[in-house]
C-alpha cells in the first residue's frame, strides 16, 4: 500500500515541478505548483519512510521458540534418532504412496529401504510392448519417442530429490528383468536403450 502511495507520490512531484518549471519560463504564478510540489513531497517522503525496506522494528522473541530450543538441546540424542528415522521412514512410505497413485496407469511401485531404491514395475500392455520391441532393435528408441520418456521421468527423480534428500534412486523395468531406466538425485544413471 505504502510502495503506492511512494510511486504516485514521485509522479505527481515530477508534474508539479514541471508546472513549476512551466511557470517560471511562462513568468506566471507559481503558488498553486509551489504548494502541490511541497505536499507531494511530503507524501512521498512520508511512503517512502513506511515501506518495509526503512523498518528497524525487530520482532519480540517467542517464548515458544525459545523453550522448544532448549528443549531440544537437553533431549537425549536417542530419542532425536528414533524420531529422524521414524520420520523418515515415513516420509518414504507416502511417497511410495503417491507415486504408485499417480503412476498406477503405467505400472506398480515398490520400495526397498536398504537400497532406498523405488521401482516402478510395467504394467501398462503398450508401454511393455514398446520396451519389450526396443529390446530387440535399440535403434527405434527415437522414432519411439524413448527420449521424452526417458526426460518426463527424470522429474520425478528431482521431485524425490527434493522430497526424500540425495541418495534415492528410481528405477523403471519389466517383471523379472533387469531395469531399463535408473535415475538418481534427478540424472540417468542407466539407460538400456541408449
């Protein structure tokens, strides 16, 4: 509100200067642009003065804050270890959760903790076929559009990434087959058809 107030308080001072300007040239009165210069000066001083940029308030400490700081300082590190991974674990179970909802069109998920390793395992008829003929003759992989696929999954890594932390690797294959795809922290690490 106040930037507004800041902005059309500069415009209408630079009008009235050059009405006074104006004035001056034209050696006409120069009262009614002296006075709307000196009020649209002072406006836009006054803006200026409440933006956010010249505000030397600093806010009052919370006691909340403050207690769950020495709180969790004083906690046993046991207990914060216990909580990370209990978190963590379920944190990757959501995610397991809401790749296999939104990619379920396409196949099944998986997750192995040890590995931190998400599959994806083929279940679509076309898409098998697709990489079941790509096996076979690697070299239609761009007729196929292979390398659309191969970038749209390579957000999903990010998204993991960013999610989860580094480390996690996603995988695409068919059943009882080595993957055709892995990514980890957002880049190919394995691509069959490449």
């Amino acid at each position: 509100m106040f930037l507004g107030f800041a902005i059309l308080g500069g415009i209408v001072s630079l009008i009235a200067l050059f009405s006074l300007i104006t004035a001056f040239h034209q050696r006409s009165s120069k009262v009614g642009a002296s006075i709307l210069l000196i009020i649209a000066l002072l406006l836009t001083g006054w803006s200026v003065s409440k933006l956010p940029y010249w505000s030397h308030h600093k806010a009052a400490p919370n006691p909340t804050t403050e207690s769950t700081k020495k709180i969790s300082s004083n906690s046993g590190q046991a207990f914060n270890s216990q909580s990370q991974k209990a978190t963590r674990a379920d944190n990757e179970k959501s995610v397991n959760q809401q790749l296999g909802k939104s990619l379920q069109k396409i196949g099944t998920m998986s997750f192995n903790a040890k590995t931190k390793t998400y599959t994806l395992t083929v279940t679509n008829k076309d898409l098998q076929s697709t990489i079941r003929g790509l096996t076979k003759q690697p070299e239609q992989a761009k007729q196929a559009k292979w390398p659309r696929f191969v970038d749209s999954f390579s957000k999903t890594s990010v998204s993991l990434k960013k999610a989860l932390g580094p480390g996690y690797i996603f995988q695409i294959g068919l059943k009882d087959q080595k993957p055709v795809l892995i990514y980890k922290d957002g880049y190919v690490t394995h691509n069959k058809f490449e």
